[in-house]
C-alpha cells in the first residue's frame, strides 16, 4: 500500500535559515509527489509537483524539491526562511488509484525573527 | 478565476443532529473530492466524483454521511446524525481531469464542532 512519511511534526528556523522538511514515500509503481502548504483558517495550496521528467523541482515562493528515487525520498527545501513560510506543509503522493492523494501527517514550521 | 467554494465555513452542532456541506468546484473541473482533516493530521478522501459519478467512495462511512453530485458540478455532503468524533475540517477540491499527475485545487473548508 502505498504510504506517505513526514519526518518531523514541527521544525523551526530562524529567519534566513536553511528550510529542509522531509518527505519519504514507499510505492510500487513510479508515484506523482505533491508539496501543499497551509496558512490558518485556509485551505491547501500546491508549491509544487513531481510527475515525470526532472527531478529536481522548483515551485512558488522560492520552496523546490528533488525527487530521489533510491531514496524514496521527496525532501522540500528553501535557501533563505522567511516570516511569511509561517505554516503547516503537506507531502502528498498519488499514483495507484487514479486520482487519489495520500498525504503526510503534515510539519509546521515555525520562523523565528 | 474564482477558487473552490465552500459553506458554511465554521458550523457548530449537537451530537445526534444533521449537518450539510456545500462545495462548488472550479469552474469546468470534472472530478470533486470531499477529505476529511482530523487537527493534526492530513485530510483523508472521503469521496472521489467524475462529472456526477462516485467512482470512490471506500473511505465514506455510508452508515452516517452521504453525498451528491446531481449536476455534475456544485456537491453536499450530509452527515445524519452526527457524533462527536466528526469534529473536524471537511474540505473540498476539484481538479480538471481525474488523473493522478493532475492538480488537486482545495477550498477553504468547513470546521464542524460537533457538541
């Protein structure tokens, strides 16, 4: 069955760290990955996907992620944390059921002035 | 471009009562989806429509909730009665196309407190 591991309920940095939250997947077929993230009160929004092709991934925002299939791993980065990052983020992964996503248990990151 | 829509967006209940969702999806999106959001935890699908098909609804508790998609396009999800452990986040997102790659476009939600 295909399973979606968040490594790490909460991180915080400081402002204008490194952001690096986890992400590990298990499959048995090539999966499509999904970074969501969510402000309170709202709803998710995508940063950025993996389908096919490259494997290292730019989104909104500055956030990018590289697929490592030998890995299993789909870890989001950013260079330079920002106030606004402020939030909870969601791995997802589909691939196995048509449109079904199955998704992390969620990090939130917290940026410290 | 108008986003998902739900309401009510905060709904607060009695155990035992009725309670109803309501999305409307982006406009020209074929497949809707209903997940479920414990506090903490990522949302879970509940339903998966295509145009005015179900064509997934394993994890729907079918003793308690109900759904429906007459047209094709705006859905509700019913919960009769509720209990408390339904407290939670109830989101709805749509996306173009049915397929897996496809992008997946989320409301804001509907926090039901089920008292």
């Amino acid at each position: 069955a295909q399973s979606v591991t968040q490594l790490g309920s909460h991180v915080s940095v400081s402002e204008g760290a490194l952001v690096l939250l986890r992400c590990n997947y298990s499959s048995s077929v090539p999966p499509y990955l999904f970074w969501y993230v969510q402000y309170p009160n709202q709803g998710l929004q995508l940063l950025l996907k993996y389908t096919t092709g490259a494997t290292l991934v730019k989104g909104i925002n500055g956030f990018e992620a590289e697929f490592k299939k030998s890995e299993t791993s789909f870890h989001l980065t950013k260079p330079s944390a920002h106030m606004s990052d402020a939030a909870e983020y969601f791995c997802a992964g589909g691939g196995n059921q048509g449109g079904k996503l199955i998704f992390g248990q969620g990090t939130e990151l917290s940026v410290k002035p | 471009e108008a986003g998902v829509v739900q309401s009510p967006r905060y709904k607060i209940i009695e155990k035992k009562q009725p309670v109803a969702f309501w999305c409307n999806p982006i406009s020209g999106h074929n497949t809707l989806y209903w997940y479920l959001q414990n506090l903490g935890q990522g949302p879970e699908l509940l339903i998966r429509y295509e145009n005015e098909e179900a064509v997934d609804d394993s994890q729907l508790p079918k003793d308690r909730f109900s759904a429906e998609r007459l047209k094709g396009v705006d859905s509700t999800l019913k919960i009769q009665p509720a209990e408390l452990g339904d407290s939670a986040v109830y989101l709805c997102a749509s996306s173009l196309l049915s397929g897996a790659a496809d992008t997946q476009y989320f409301g804001p939600g509907t926090r039901l407190t089920v008292l």
